[in-house]
C-alpha cells in the first residue's frame, strides 16, 4: 500500500477538491486515500451547509477512500490546533505514508523553511513577534511580519493566504511531533479561498456557500463547473429532505442568548477569550439583533471576525479552554472515528487493527466502553456538536437528538 492522508472539510466538496485529491494520488502514486474530515463544525467558525455524513458520501464518491471525523474541539479550532489535531489522528492510524495537501504557493521547501522558524523559534524571530504585538497586531499578522522580517528570502505574502497558512501549520505539526508522515503540496487551481463571487468553474467553497445562502438553485447551471454530479445529487437530496442548507444565521438566537445570559466568569474560559474579550463580547450581544451585528461589533484588527465566529460557536457547544489544553497536552488522548468508506478503504480499516495506536470506533454505541476520561469527553463534544447542529433544519421532525447512535456508516 502507498496511502495518502488527506485534511478537508470539504464544505461542500467541489471541483477544485476532486482536482486536489486526483493530483495528489498521482503525484505520490497512491494505492489509497484516507481523510479527516472536519465534522458538523467547521474552522471558520461556522455549521458546515450540510452535516458530516453528506459530506463524507461526496468524498467516497471524489477519489477518497475511507473518510474520518475530525474532532470538533479541533475542528472549529485556530488553524493551528485544527491542523494540530488532524496530523495527529492522520499519525495515530500507522497507515498513511503522506499527507497531501493544496497551497497557493505550490512548492513544499519554501514552507517547510518557514514552518521550522516557528517550530524552532529563534531569539531574533521572538524578539520581532512581541515588537510587533505590542503594536496591536493581532497575533496573525504579528507572526507574519516577524517570519518575512527573519527570513528576507520569501515572498511577502506568502503568509497571507489562506492555503498556504494552513499548509504551514501542517509542516509544523509534522515536525514538532516527529511524525513519519512526509508532505506534498499541490498548487491551488481556481478562485482564492475567500472568494464570495461565483464564476463558471473552480469557484470556492466560501462562494458556493453563498451562491445556495442568496436561494440559488443546486440543479442551477452555473454550478455544472463547480460541483461534481455527486455532490450535487447529495446536496439536492439532503435539501429536499429539509436537512440542509445550514448556516451560521440559524444558531443566532440562541447565541446571542447564551452570550447575554453566560457571565463574563464562565465566558472567558472559552477558547481564544483573554484580554477582557468576554466583556466587549456581551456588550456586543446586548446591542445586536442579528449574528452578524454580534460579529462586526465585537471584531477588531486584533480580534478578526473568524476568531469571533470560533469564540461564539464554542460557547454554543460548551467547549472550555481547560479541556482544549488537557486534550492538546496528552498525545495518548483521541480516537480514530469512522464516517464511511468504499471496499479499498475496508481495507485501510483491516490494516489499522494492527497499526492504529487509539481506539477505532466504528459502532458509536460502543465508545463508553472503548474510550476512557478526556478522549471520552472529547467524543461526547461530538455528540453534543450533532444534538445541536440539527436544531437548525427546518423540519421539525429531522430534529430529534442522538442522530450520532441512529446514523449508519457511509458504506460505498
């Protein structure tokens, strides 16, 4: 076997995904293709448009081979801990011999120079970070200078793209946790990670997503280039059957509840809350009817809106920064949870009883007795992650609770 290991959230999957994941088999001549798949929740802070088991039924149908969960305590995380987390359970499988992934910058050692600075961080390189964070920069941008001030070699904005920032953070969670697993890259193909505009073909994700949010249509022509057949056959299933198209609007409500009624005690032990944020965050709630108003209020230059969403929908789940501290400082914590898989991934499944170094869960029932303290509690926030997102369809009757014990694998 020669399997390739793959980070996605593929919200939704499109055209630019099935290029990434073809190239990438070729490129390294994979047997197999294994990835982790962000769950209900995603790194933006946001519901994904469609739940987790979608999502994995348009990898299988894309060229992937056995899809696994994400964590959501990793996966509506910074990027850093989101790509954390991921390299970890790719690690703990034993099976996957690379880690395939897109940037802008196309090319793996410029990265992998950049990736080592901030593993290693050298006197000079702190030195320029706490400069320019005492000048109000958020830590991003901070990071940013101080890496392209150290190195005079790289282009200036390399650290400004999404991909490519994401693509750091793998080589640093590679490196920092000696992981066997050696990277590729495949240069990006299409509109930049951001993009809203959608265009005829290769479009975003971010744009697709608005495309469906302003009523457009899944069966419209203009996605015919920037969705595969299959994707739009699932998408256009779940949205018939009311489970779908989710957005971050549906939760506002109750957000905005929670965040007018939490307290500032209990709300600054919420992940990425520090310097009196709890504080401008309920100011902000008592003044906002709507999410986006809590947003644009609370946001800053050093507190940007996707840390805000991440702050917000981790209040709504109830993750605290003292467990996402415990989970990240015990590498023996974690599972390796099962979303679905085709006949080539049983068999990356029946390699990993021997290979994998945590617990396997394929029957979600079971994982009170396979899993034990924080990896138990970090499966439970999974639970609870699904108990909530599907408060958002609009059919009452989808909405029922422990949707993770009724919903099968995805089988291919």
């Amino acid at each position: 076997m020669n399997v390739l290991g793959i980070v996605s959230e593929y919200n939704p999957l499109h055209s630019g995904h099935v290029y990434h994941i073809a190239a990438s088999r070729e490129k390294i001549g994979a047997t197999h293709v294994v990835c982790v798949m962000s769950g209900n929740f995603v790194q933006r802070g946001e519901p994904a448009v469609v739940d987790k088991w979608a999502r994995a039924k348009m990898a299988l149908h894309s060229g992937v081979d056995l899809v696994l969960e994400l964590p959501v305590v990793f996966a509506c995380a910074s990027a850093e801990i989101f790509a954390r987390g991921a390299v970890r359970i790719l690690d703990k499988t034993g099976i996957v011999d690379y880690l395939g992934f897109g940037s802008e910058q196309g090319e793996i050692e410029t990265l992998k120079h950049i990736a080592s600075v901030l593993v290693e961080e050298p006197s000079e390189f702190r030195l320029l970070l706490k400069d320019y964070l005492k000048q109000g920069l958020s830590f991003p941008a901070a990071r940013e200078k101080a890496v392209t001030g150290y190195l005079n070699d790289i282009p200036e904005d390399i650290m400004n793209k999404s991909n490519n920032i994401l693509a750091i953070e793998y080589l640093k969670a590679l490196i920092a946790s000696g992981s066997g697993i050696k990277p590729v890259t495949i240069k990006r193909k299409g509109s930049a990670y951001q993009d809203s505009i959608i265009t005829e073909s290769f479009s975003s994700a971010t744009a697709i997503r608005h495309f469906l949010k302003e009523a457009g249509s899944v069966s419209d022509p203009v996605l015919n280039g920037n969705l595969p057949s299959q994707t739009r056959s699932v998408l256009g299933e779940y949205f018939e059957n009311s489970r779908g198209p989710v957005f971050p609007e549906d939760f506002a409500d109750i957000i905005i509840y929670l965040i007018r009624t939490i307290g500032p005690a209990k709300l600054k032990h919420t992940p990425d809350v520090n310097e009196g944020l709890e504080s401008r965050l309920i100011s902000a709630a008592f003044k906002a009817g709507t999410l986006d108003d809590l947003i644009e209020t609370s946001a800053t230059s050093r507190y940007p809106s996707t840390r805000i969403k991440r702050i917000l929908f981790n209040t709504l789940l109830g993750i605290t920064t003292t467990d996402l501290k415990s989970i990240l400082a015990d590498e023996a914590c974690g599972y390796i949870r099962i979303l679905g898989f085709n006949e080539r991934g049983r068999e990356l499944l029946q390699r990993m009883q021997d290979t994998a170094a945590i617990p396997v869960i394929t029957k979600t029932a079971k994982y009170r007795s396979a899993l034990t303290g924080l990896s138990k509690k970090m499966f439970e926030y999974d639970v609870r992650a699904t108990d909530v997102y599907v408060l958002a369809f609009n059919d009452r009757s989808q909405r029922g609770g422990d949707q993770d014990f009724t919903t099968p694998i995805v089988r291919i």
